[in-house]
C-alpha cells in the first residue's frame, strides 16, 4: 500500500514538473497563458511521460535514479518531441537542447534530492 502511494507521489511530481517546463517555457517566449494553448504543448509531452512510466515499470521503484528515472527522462523529451512533429508542432534543435536540460534536471533532479531523505527513513526502519 505504501509503495503505491509512493508511486502516486511521484508520478505527480514528474506530471507538475513537465507542466512548469511548458508554463515557463511559454511565458518565456509570450506565448499566449490561454487553456488550448497550454494543453496544444503540454500533451505531447504528458503522453511522453506516461509512456515512459509504462515502458520502464516505474512504479515499482519510482524514486531510483538510474531505472526508471534516467530513462523516464530521456522517453519524455524524445517520444514529447516525436509527438509533437506528428502533430504538426514546431520542434527546432535549441527546444530540443532545452527540453533536454530542463527535462533531465527536472525528472532526475528532484529523484536525487529526494535519495538522502530516503536512505535515511531506510536507515530508520532497520
């Protein structure tokens, strides 16, 4: 049961990190704060994310780094930029440079903040 809330938490976390990168990165070009807008760049990537949680079984270790966190993060920017050219969305190399950046500090980034707390409640228990 824990792990499953576990698994919950950070699938929640990746989702509201991908949706601070597209809100920063549509602020940052003045694009448009609208719903439709928001949702045309933000589901390729979402769909990116989950596919990523699917292929690698993340909820089973949702916070580990190397499996499923490294790859999550590569699926993500990948697949959300696959998506996003068959959808007829723009995708130039500096977008790909930084959704790859931001991406990977974001999906990884906070997976390794997360380590120390979670060695320690390890600790804890044993």
């Amino acid at each position: 049961m824990k792990s499953w809330r576990t698994a919950v938490m950070a699938f929640a976390i990746d989702a509201a990190l991908v949706l601070v990168f597209v809100l920063v990165g549509r602020r940052s070009h003045g694009e448009s704060a609208s719903v439709v807008g928001l949702f045309t760049t933000l589901w390729p990537f979402l769909v990116a994310l989950v596919a990523g949680w699917l292929v690698t079984w993340a909820w089973r270790r949702p916070l580990a780094i190397v499996w499923p966190g490294i790859p999550i993060w590569l699926m993500t920017v990948a697949l959300g930029m696959l998506i996003r050219t068959s959808a007829g969305q723009g995708v130039q190399p500096s977008f790909i440079a930084v959704a790859f950046v931001v991406l990977g500090v974001f999906l990884v980034g906070w997976r390794l903040v997360a380590l120390p707390f979670v060695r320690r409640r390890a600790v804890r228990r044993a």
